[in-house]
C-alpha cells in the first residue's frame, strides 16, 4: 500500500463501504421475509431455521480461511470472488421453488459474503492507520448501520405493497445489479496485491479450517433440533473436533508453517477479550433481531411494514453513534465500551417489561423508543470494540485476526437466530398470546446473558489496559529516578570541566 495516494485511499475506502453494505443490507431485509417465505414454500419449522442460520453460518465458516488466504495472495481477489459468488447465490435464491434450495443459496451467499468482508476489514488496516484507521472503521461501522435502518424498511416497503409470495423473491433478487456494479469497479479501484516470493513458501491450513467449520455447525444443530439425541451427539462431535482443531494447530506450527489460529493472536489478552465482546454483542443485536421481527410479526399479527418501523429507530441510533464512534473510543478507550454495555442491558429489562405490561400497540411504540437509546449503546460498542481488539493483532496477522473476530460474530448470531426463530415456532404451536410473550422474555434473557459475557470481558479487559499503564507509569518513574541517581553519582565523582581547568592553573602556579 506504500505510495497508495488520498484519493486512491478514498475510492477503495467507499467501494469496500459499499460491499460490506449490500451484504449487511441482504441480512437485515432477510429477517422480515422468512415469515412471507416459509408460508410461500410450505417449509417446515426446521427448514425456517436453517433458513435464518445458514447465512451467517456459512458467514462465519468461510471468513478465517478467507482471511488467512487474503494474507498470502492479497485482498483484491477474493475480493472480487466474494462479491461474485454473493450475487450468483442471489439470482439462486430469487428464483428457488423449494425451501431446500433457498438453504443452499443461502449459504452460498454467505460463503461469499465470508469471502469478502475479512478483505475489506484488511483493506482498512493496510491502507489507514493511527485515527485514520479508527475513522475508517467508524465508517464500516456506519455502513453496517445504514444496512441495519434502510433493510426492514425496504423489506417491510416491498412485501406490504406487493404480494408477499413474490416479494422476498424480489429481496434476494435485488442483489444482483449492485454486485453487477460493484465488480467493474473492484477490478479499477481495488490496489492489485503483491504475490509471494518464489522462496517462501504459504501454507493454507485446509484441515484446520474443515475442522473449525465443523465445531460451528456441531454447535448450531441443538438450537434447531433441541435437546434429544442428535443435540448430545452433535456436542459430543463438535467437542472432539474443536480438541482435534486445537491439536492438529499445534501440530501444524511445529511443522513450521502458518496455522489458522497463530498462537501470538492466542496470547493476545486484548484480542481475545475484545473477541468475546463482539461474539456476545453481535449475538445479543441478531437475536433481539429475530425476536422482535417474531413477537410483532407472528405473536400480535402486525404488517411488515409496521414491524420495519419497530426495528429501524434501533439501527438509527447506531447509525447516529457510528458516525462519532471514533471520537469515543479516542477519549474515552475500553470504559467507554464497558458503559456502553451497561446501557444496553438497561434497554433489554426495559423492552421486557413494556412487552409483559402494555397492549400491542403501545408496547410496540415503546420498544421502538428504547430501540433507539439501545442503538446509541450498540454503536458506541461495535466500531470502537473493534478498532480497539484489532489494533492487538501482531504484523503479518491482519487478516486471520480480522476474520476470527468476525467468525465470533457470525457464530453467535446464527446461533441465536435459530434459537430465536424455535422459541418462537413454539410459540405459535401453543396459539396463545402469552406463549408469544413468554417466547420474548426467553429471547431477552438469552440476550442478558450475553451481555452480562460480554460486560466480564470487556471490564477484565479495561482492567488490564489500567493496570498495564500503571506499570508502564512506575517503569518510566524508576527509570528516570534510576538516570537521575546516576547523573548525580558522575558529577559527585567527575570534576566539570571548569573545576579540572581550575585545578590545572593551581597546580601551574603553584609550580
């Protein structure tokens, strides 16, 4: 990136703005369709949820290998890769007649998606740094949330106007001519990427990345199945692969090439903490997600358009907060992200009791009001968060780095989509009002628990950071009482110069 002028800087910057929008755009319509899809398809309560999961699963299964790949080969490849597979899977889904092919197209689009965003959150990193990269990734941050307000209100838009058996056809396939737009422009604006030498010789750790796809997929089976025999079994397999994954990574770094997980990102306190907070907080934002598209759309019987306007005061507040992330997390560091969650646990006791005490309509304008204050909080934790745990990644590591912190992401928010969308299938089987209530409280809970995570992690981390600027404090007050004490002893011992010219014209005289 050596040379790369301003205003280079700047059109890579918006293109990877606008990728990372269309997929985060493509999520957040996607919620309000599955209820209009899954009545036009006939799918049952399993293929719902693996509907709502598949998306970020494939997400987060391709994002570490994807981004250790973009350290070898460079960015502007996948990237393009990634854009391309997303809209063809589009065009898939647009056209799909049975729910088995709208999984597919699913996880295709997320495979895609998981390709792309490790190369835009490395591109960021390698163009910009000190508070320019905060900056940028303020800005990604305000992309995703500009995705979050404008996705329920074109979802709710299209499949009200429209009939609904041909509007979430029209959401996936609205994909389509941005990436067509897009792709030209990769190709022009995009830096090309330095290939390795013909000395070194780049590992891809393919078993490693087959093992880790499996501890998420092992992990997400109970939350669609529940508890019973395949739930135990699939945790048994997942447990066996992810010590298999721990064992065969060791293995592989001995041997002398690269693993998926370097132990130098392992050994990051700051980066493993800053991780779980963005897990826990991307799975508690997913999960409200699904919640509240559930409770209103299903549970009370409101119009999609409606229920749009319920979620986007919460994307707007994120959207607002994004935009000065960086000022935050630039005064305030680590304790401002563990107020930030403070408040927005706050706002998820508060939703609970609007939802449990008041009718459908005043809970609805009252969850809409707290959504707004909870989407200040969110953005007031989700670029600095990451801004803050990225900045521990060592040299070299960018990408790998980029694309764990985003797996943890994806992780949790497949898996508390499909618990979300099985509280809620439940729900509807017990045709009662107060099943869906009682199906919202499950989700908030769930979400609290999260919080509370996230809350010990970030407080150990804002910890560390205090008490590792105390030490630094006491090295540089002992050092300079240590440079200070041998200063003093020199010239106790070491006449100036004056004095050995005085002593010298003495002993002349006195000659």
């Amino acid at each position: 990136m050596t040379g790369h002028g301003n205003h280079a800087k700047r059109s890579a910057l918006w293109l990877c703005l606008g990728a990372g929008f269309i997929t985060l755009l493509d999520q957040s319509m996607f919620v309000l369709a599955v209820p209009a899809m899954s009545a036009s398809l006939h799918a049952d309560s399993g293929s719902v949820q693996w509907i709502l999961a598949s998306y970020s699963l494939a997400f987060g299964v391709a994002l570490v290998p994807a981004g250790r790949l973009g350290d070898i080969v460079g960015r502007r490849t996948l990237f393009i890769a990634g854009i391309a597979v997303f809209g063809a899977s589009s065009l898939l889904g647009g056209l799909a007649s049975d729910p088995s092919l709208v999984i597919i197209a699913r996880l295709l689009q997320g495979l895609g998606a998981g390709t792309l965003n490790p190369q835009v959150l490395g591109l960021l990193q390698d163009i910009y740094s000190g508070h320019d990269r905060a900056k940028a990734l303020g800005a990604y941050a305000a992309a995703g949330g500009s995705a979050a307000v404008c996705g329920p209100l074109i979802g709710g838009l299209v499949l009200s106007v429209g009939d609904p058996a041909i509007g979430w056809r029209i959401l996936f396939l609205a994909n389509v001519p941005l990436v067509l737009i897009l792709v030209p422009l990769a190709f022009r604006l995009l830096p090309h990427s330095a290939k390795w030498s013909e000395n070194s010789k780049p590992s891809i750790d393919v078993f490693g990345a087959l093992l880790l796809g499996g501890v998420v997929i092992a992990s997400l089976i109970p939350t669609i199945y529940g508890a019973g025999i395949i739930a135990v079994t699939s945790l048994a397999i997942g447990a066996g692969a992810l010590l298999a994954f721990a064992g065969w990574e060791i293995l592989y770094h001995r041997r002398g090439r690269t693993p998926l997980l370097s132990a130098s990102l392992v050994k990051s306190k700051g980066y493993t903490l800053g991780t779980v907070v963005a897990l826990c907080q991307f799975g508690v934002g997913a999960g409200m997600a699904a919640v509240t598209a559930f409770y209103f759309l299903s549970g009370t019987g409101m119009a999609p358009l409606a229920a749009a306007a319920i979620l986007a005061p919460q994307a707007a507040g994120m959207l607002l907060a994004s935009s000065f992330s960086w000022r935050f997390v630039a005064r305030y560091g680590r304790a401002g992200i563990v107020y930030a969650l403070v408040g927005s646990l706050a706002c998820l006791i508060a939703k609970d009791l609007f939802v449990q005490m008041l009718d459908g309509g005043t809970a609805a304008l009252a969850v809409a009001a707290v959504g707004l204050a909870q989407g200040v909080a969110t953005g007031l934790v989700v670029a600095p968060n990451q801004t803050l745990t990225l900045a521990h990644a060592p040299a070299g590591t960018a990408g790998v780095a980029a694309g764990f912190y985003q797996l943890s992401q994806r992780f949790a928010a497949a898996l508390c989509s499909a618990a979300a969308a099985g509280m809620f299938l439940q729900a509807q089987g017990a045709a009662t009002g107060q099943a869906s209530k009682d199906a919202f409280h499950q989700g908030i809970v769930m979400c609290c628990v999260l919080l509370g995570v996230a809350l010990l992690a970030g407080g150990l981390d804002w910890f560390r950071e205090a008490r590792d600027r105390r030490n630094a404090s006491a090295a540089v007050v002992t050092s300079g009482k240590e440079t200070a004490t041998a200063a003093v002893a020199l010239t106790s011992e070491r006449p100036t110069a004056a004095g050995a010219q005085r002593s010298e014209a003495t002993e002349s005289v006195d000659a």
